[in-house]
C-alpha cells in the first residue's frame, strides 16, 4: 500500500489539485493507496478542500516542515511512503518511478531537479545557482552521501526506513536530516529526475532563503563534529608544531638563518594556532561523545573508535607525562641560568624552549580535564 502525506499550510488554492493527482495516479497505476494532508494550522479552507477531494486529514501540533511530518507520517497506513509539498510545484502525477524503485527493494529515493526538468520562474536562481549547489556540496563533503540535490521536496522512503532514521528536526533542515540519516544508517538509496514546476500558491513561499538556509547548514556542522572541530583544530596544531619545530630547528644550528624575515620573536605568536587548535580539538572530541552521531555508525567511524578505546587513566597519565616534561624544561631553565647547569645555550634557543614547554604544560592540561569531560559521559560514572 502506498500512502501520499502532503504538509500544508494555508494551500486552499491548490491543496484539492495535489490530492486528487495524487489518487488519479494511483488509480492508474493500480495501486491500493491513500492520501494524507498534514495540516500545520491553517487559517483558511484547506481541511475542508483535502476532505472534499478525498483525503485524510491529520491536524499537526507542533509548527514547522520537519515537525508536520514528523507528527503525520506514523499515522500512514502504507508501507511506502511518498512525499510532496502542497503547492503543485511537484506534480503528484508523476509518482510512478517512486514507487516502482521502492517496489525494486530501495528503501529511500529522493529526486533531483537538475537532472529533470526546471520549469522557468520555478526556482529562483539564488537557490538552483548558488544555495542548493553549495549545501548538496558541503553535504557530500561531511556525509559521503553521494546525490545530486539535498533540497528536492519530493522523495520516497518506506516506513521501516522512517523509524530506523529517527528523525528530530523541527524546520526546513528535516529535508538535510532526512539525507544525511538515510544514508548514516546504511538505507539502500537511489536518486532519480525530478520535474519542478512554478507553485500555484496564491501566497508568499513559506520558505526563508537566508533563515532557512542557515539551518540547513547549521544541522550539518551540529552533525559533523569531524569537519566543525577537528579538520580546523588539526589544522592550526600543526602550523603551530612546524613552525615551531622549524625555528627551533633554525635557533639550534643555524640561528642567522632568514632572521631578517623570521626574527627570533615571532617564535611566540605560534603559540596562538598551537593552541587554540588544541583547545578545538579537544571540544570536537567532547561535542563527538555528547553529540547523537554516535548513534549512527556510518559516521566519524575513526573517532568512535578512539573512543571506544578510551579509558580515564591512559588519559591521565598521558596528561602527567606532559606536566612532567614541560616542568623539566622549566626547571632546566632555571638551574642553567642561576646555577649553570647543563651545557650552554644561547638566548635565543632558551626562548625557544621556555614557549615550547609552556605549551607542553598546557596540552597536558587539556588532556587531563577532557578526560575526566569523556569520563563523565562515556564511562557513566554519575
């Protein structure tokens, strides 16, 4: 059985069209189906149309896209599940390769517009030029998902398939969540040419370019600690050590060496990305064993695993070690200079080293509270 769930809000001018495509098709296609219109609140004639043309009608609560078909779609009667906005902008008649895919064994199948037809004055050229490009793309980037258009409103998925995604968002980013769910937990996808057509809403879009886009591109950094903490924690850390390493390399053999370019003093300002990466880095680790992704296996594979692995005391001793070895440089320092221990060292070099063991001191730092952080949440000690 096939079940149709169409949101809507304030689409009396063209909610009744969308049903009545929508049970012709099946009709047609000689299927067993039924339609439902989630209804977030309308003011005008929509439940009434919906009913009239032939559709089930399910009052939704809470407001919002993701969350009117969050609280519409457990109430489906069908195993698969085809849905579609209410403006006719996705014309309801063309179902058939949705439901012959899922019929085939895929569990979500989604359009894409690019790859269909774009009627003129459809979509505006901010969002097919420069919004769904770049979102789809920095999808791909975090989540491997591999389509073509993370914003095609017209998609099929079975009702299992629903379940397994767990699905929490509330707004337009639901349409990202449901992709990056979809695949995380492994579902059988595929994507097909979807057609666009110009709305026949005689009201303003509900959607929101900027708004809207923003929280299609906060969901994805919130669900990409990866990419949101490490990739530019990382980053930073190691311009930090090689510049370090470089010019203390420099300092120790050949002091003279590009001091014209790279004076002795600079060697200070690498603290700034050195830590400040590390301090990112440690927040990613954190946001990683707090955030839901852990749920999913398909992502962050390589950090669930560290983590997996983790244990408080391997993180403690490793923080005491660092302690241990910035606080010998120090104390190494301070002998030399009063007490001329040790061989000698020019000024420069023991600069050098009084900002490398600080930097020791504090990694060893972070090392020891993250841990007790990961403790608190991975071990279940409270």
């Amino acid at each position: 059985m096939i079940t149709i769930v169409i949101p809507a809000l304030n689409e009396e001018a063209t909610v009744g069209i969308c049903v009545k495509k929508a049970l012709e098709t099946m009709r047609n296609l000689n299927v067993e189906g039924e339609v439902i219109v989630a209804d977030n609140g309308s003011t005008d004639n929509t439940e009434r149309i919906a009913l009239e043309a032939g559709a089930r009608v399910i009052k939704t609560e809470e407001k919002g896209y993701g969350a009117t078909y969050r609280q519409s779609i457990p109430h489906a009667l069908g195993e698969f599940i085809i849905v579609g906005d209410a403006d006719d902008s996705y014309n309801f008649e063309e179902i058939g390769p949705f439901i012959e895919k899922l019929k085939e064994g895929y569990e979500f199948v989604i359009g894409n517009r690019f790859k269909g037809k774009i009627e003129k004055g459809a979509m505006p050229s901010l969002h097919r030029y420069v919004g769904t490009p770049v979102l789809t793309g920095i999808m791909n980037l975090f989540f491997r998902v591999g389509i073509g258009d993370t914003n095609c409103g017209m998609r099929g998925f079975t009702k299992k398939a629903f379940e397994k995604m767990k699905l929490k968002t509330s707004g337009m980013e639901f349409a990202t969540e449901m992709v990056i769910k979809a695949s995380a937990v492994g579902l059988k996808i595929c994507e097909i040419p979807c057609n666009l057509y110009k709305d026949k809403r005689d009201h303003p879009p509900h959607l929101n370019t900027w708004k809207d886009g923003w929280r299609y591109l906060r969901f994805m950094l919130l669900f990409a600690p990866f990419w949101t903490y490490l990739v530019p924690g990382i980053t930073l850390m190691s311009i930090g050590i090689l510049g370090m390493v470089t010019l203390f390399a420099r300092d120790c053999t050949a002091p003279q060496l590009f001091v014209d370019v790279v004076k002795p003093k600079y060697f200070s300002l690498l603290l700034l990305p050195l830590l400040v990466g590390s301090q990112i880095v440690s927040f990613g680790i954190i946001a990683h064993s707090l955030s839901y992704t852990k749920h999913y296996n398909n992502i962050n594979k390589g950090i669930s695993s560290l983590l997996e692995k983790f244990k408080l005391e391997k993180g403690l001793l490793t923080s005491l070690f660092l302690f241990c070895v910035g606080s010998l440089i120090i104390l190494y320092l301070i002998s030399s200079n009063y007490w001329g221990v040790g061989p000698f060292i020019g000024d420069t070099v023991r600069n050098d080293l009084s900002f490398i063991a600080t930097a020791v001191i504090v990694f060893g730092t972070q090392i020891f509270y993250t841990s007790f952080l990961l403790s608190i949440n991975i071990l279940k000690v409270i």
